[in-house]
C-alpha cells in the first residue's frame, strides 16, 4: 500500500511538470510537492532491509549472506530496468539524440551499471527518474558495511545491541545532515549531479532503519524512550497521518522553494528535505506499528492498494516513457 501511494505520487508530479501545472496556484503547489514519493520509497528501504541486521544483532537470525542478499536485489532490479533501458534507446527519439550527445559508449557503460549519477551530463529523456534507482543500489551496497559496523560487538546482549544500534544510526542520520546542509550551502556553486548520491539522502534511508530498530524492540520487549514515543504515535493512526499531512502542507508553501525545477535557496532546499523526512517517517508510523483492522491498515491493505504496490517498481520504470 505504501509503495502504491509512492509510485502514484511520483506519476503525478512528473504530469504536473510535463504539462505545466506546477504553475498553475494552489494544484501545482499540490503536485509538484509530490516528489515526496521518493522520500517515502527510501524509508520503506530502510525499514525493509535493515531488520535481518537488527535480529541478527538480537542474535535472534543468522548473519544475512551477502551472497543471497545480493542476488535478491539484482534479481529485483537489473531485469525489468536493462528492458527499460534497450526500450528507450531503440523507441524514444528524443532519447536517441540524448544518447549521441553523451556518447553511445558512455550511455552504456554508465546506465548499464547505474553509475549514471557519478557523471555531469549523463541524463536521458525517458531514464531522468532512474536517478533514484542509483541511489537505492548505492544504498544496497553500503548496507551490509552499515550492518557489519552495527552488529559487531555485544550480539545477543539485546538492551547493549540495541542502544549500538541507535548509535551507529544516530552517526548515519548526522551524516545525512551534515551532506544535505553541505548540498544546500553550495548550491549552484557545487556539481548538480553530487546531490543524487547517497550521502544526500542517507537520512531518509536512516528514517525507515530506525523504524526496524523500534520494531523489533517491541517483539524482544525492551522499551526506550523513543519505543514508546513511537508506539504512543501508533496508537492513535489520526495523529502521525494528521501530522505528516501537516507537514506536506508546509512543504506546498513557498517556505520549501520554487514549484518549478529552478534552483532553490538554502533555507528552501533544506526545508523541502526536511519536512519530507518528519512527513515520511509519521506517516510510516500507523502502517508498521498501528493495529491490524484500524481504518488506515484496512485501506493500505485493499487489494487494489496492494496490486498498484506490487507493480510499483514497472510504474516507477515506464511512467516518463509514456509521458
């Protein structure tokens, strides 16, 4: 269900681009915010993923075998992705001249291995979204490193395991401000393409990996402090959703920059990221931890919620070709 409403937010604001109605008063205010997705999509990452770290570190799960790892998240990816790539290199004209452009070689070598966001001037009409997609993958191969670092002392002592695990992710959240302010402040100044790598965004990533950590807190029975404000946030769905649409709302003002695609100032970029990351995480909160049968897990789990969710990944892939 999460994964539906992300895929259909970010269809959405890529038509309010393409036809213009991001201009157009409080709709493309509305729409153009709707990047929001790809916020939602890395903290539904880190969640996912980083919790066979935390039960291995409960010593409640073996290690994750990286080579089983590995291979899941290829077979994820590469297949429907090199099917989107050779389709709109042989089908989208516009694609074709982009290709000439960057070099034919060049295309290949970069998109092949979604190194793409590594390099100025790598971008192609029909592929502009996979930027995201290479952070994900940049985010699959750091975290086995970021599991080693978290698990490797005190396994199995789940009140130490735990708090190590709050502080090395305490670490990682620091580091994704740290890269986002440095983003900001250098603006135009700095090379465009370093804002798509994972540093940028690692504190979105770290949002959803807290949310495993507080989980699986819960199943082992080892309260804190913010396993309870979590949980207290949970227990009433109205106020982590009333709050992250609250904070969406800001995010429409002109406090979060520009609607269009021109560059934004400091205080604009950092709150857009920001106010994307605390909307993320509340509106995350009343799905993992809320009651089954509450009104919100009940429309998360309709089944055309959750076939929009299954074929999230091929939206998210085919949408700009389309357009």
């Amino acid at each position: 269900g999460y994964r539906a409403i992300a895929a259909l937010m970010v269809v959405s604001t890529h038509v309010a681009f393409s036809s213009g109605l991001v201009t157009r008063g409080a709709a493309g205010a509305l729409f153009s915010r709707f990047d929001f997705g790809v916020t939602l999509f890395f903290g539904i990452s880190g969640f996912l993923l980083y919790r066979p770290w935390v039960r291995y570190g409960l010593a409640d799960n073996p290690a994750p075998r990286l080579r089983t790892y590995s291979i899941r998240r290829v077979a994820r990816v590469l297949p429907a992705y090199l099917l989107l790539l050779v389709t709109v290199a042989v089908v989208l004209p516009v694609a074709r001249t982009d290709i000439e452009n960057m070099g034919t070689a060049n295309f290949w070598a970069t998109h092949l291995t979604l190194t793409q966001i590594y390099l100025p001037d790598t971008y192609v009409r029909g592929l502009t979204q996979t930027w995201s997609l290479a952070t994900e993958v940049a985010f699959y191969t750091v975290l086995p490193i970021i599991g080693w670092w978290a698990t490797r002392r005190r396994r199995g002592d789940v009140s130490a395991t735990l708090q190590r695990q709050y502080r090395v992710l305490s670490v990682l959240f620091a580091i994704g401000v740290a890269a986002s302010i440095l983003r900001a402040v250098r603006g135009p100044a700095g090379p465009a393409f370093v804002g798509y790598w994972v540093p940028a965004y690692l504190d979105w990533f770290v949002a959803g990996m807290i949310l495993a950590v507080v989980f699986e807190a819960n199943r082992v029975g080892c309260p804190s402090r913010i396993t309870r404000i979590v949980n207290r946030l949970a227990s009433d769905p109205l106020v982590p959703i009333g709050a992250a649409i609250a904070l969406l709302v800001i995010a429409m003002t002109p406090l979060a920059g520009p609607y269009t695609l021109a560059p934004s100032g400091v205080l604009g970029m950092l709150a857009r990221h920001w106010l994307y990351l605390a909307a993320a995480f509340l509106l995350l909160v009343p799905g993992v931890f809320g009651l089954p049968g509450t009104p919100w897990r009940r429309w998360l789990e309709l089944r055309p919620m959750a076939f929009l969710g299954e074929i999230s990944y091929g939206i998210f892939l085919w949408h700009l070709l389309v357009l």
